[in-house]
C-alpha cells in the first residue's frame, strides 16, 4: 500500500543518511568502533553496566554485547569486576583509555556536524535534535511493539 508522500520523502531522506553515515564511516580512521562508542558513551553516562543491562539498554542480543565487551577489555576500554550482589554477573565500566577515545571521538564528530550545520539558524538546530530524538525513540517503540507481538 502506497504511503503518504510525506512518508515516502522521509524514508528516502533516511536511507541516504544511512548510505551517507556507511561512507563516513568507511572514509574516517576512528579512534574507537562505533559500537564501542556507544557502549562506552552508555556506561559514561549511567554508570557500570551488566552485559545484560547494556544488552537491554541498547537493544541487542547478550551475545553480541559480550563478544563487543571482549574486543573493548583486549584493547583497554573497559575493565571488568565482580558485581557487588550477584556472583554470576560481572560489572563493565570504562577505562581512561576508553574514556579518553570516546570524547575523542565525540569532539570529532561534533565538530563535523558543526560544519554541516554552520548556516542553520539555532532554532533549526534544535528542531533537528528533537526531531531526531523523536524519531529515535518511535523507532525504538515500535522494535519493542513488535517483539511484544513476537512472544
């Protein structure tokens, strides 16, 4: 069924930013992975994680966040310790090292989008943030509106 043209302009806008953000990627040398950056950035803000409370955070699988866990504690972003009331779990948290990348990584991409975003007007810039983030949060709803249709 066809959508509404508005709709139709967003999905295109959206699938030439992913495409656009895929080339970023591919032509920087970051200091961290981005799945890395989000880990950390994550634990920067809320503290120490449990795999499964970052699992649960960011929405992937516990076995995908362990295996990313394992790549951040070989390269010294984080470090790992027994968790203050269960002794099955282990506590994440980030290094100075994973820390100091992050922001590295952080400050460059600020920069850039500084660039990108240099003629906006104020307001255009923080209607851009909100409608991102509302956007965000509506596709995070509707991942767990389907998994809850899924169980």
């Amino acid at each position: 069924m066809p959508q509404k043209p508005e709709v139709a302009a967003i999905e295109q806008e959206l699938t030439l930013l992913v495409r656009a953000a895929e080339a970023a990627r591919r032509h920087r040398g970051y200091p961290i992975e981005p799945a890395q950056y989000l880990h950390i950035r994550t634990m920067m803000a809320e503290g120490p994680q449990t795999i499964a409370s970052l699992a649960a955070r960011l929405r992937l699988d516990s076995s995908t966040v362990t295996r990313q866990v394992a790549a951040m504690e070989t390269a010294g972003f984080v470090t790992k310790t027994p968790h203050p009331t269960d002794s099955r779990s282990q506590m994440i948290a980030p290094t100075k090292l994973g820390c100091e990348r992050t922001d590295e990584m952080r400050i460059g991409r600020e920069m850039r989008i500084g660039r990108i975003v240099a003629g906006w007007s104020a307001e255009e810039r923080r209607d851009l943030a909100r409608l991102m983030g509302r956007f965000s949060r509506g596709i995070l709803a509707q991942i767990g509106a389907e998994t809850a249709d899924s169980d």
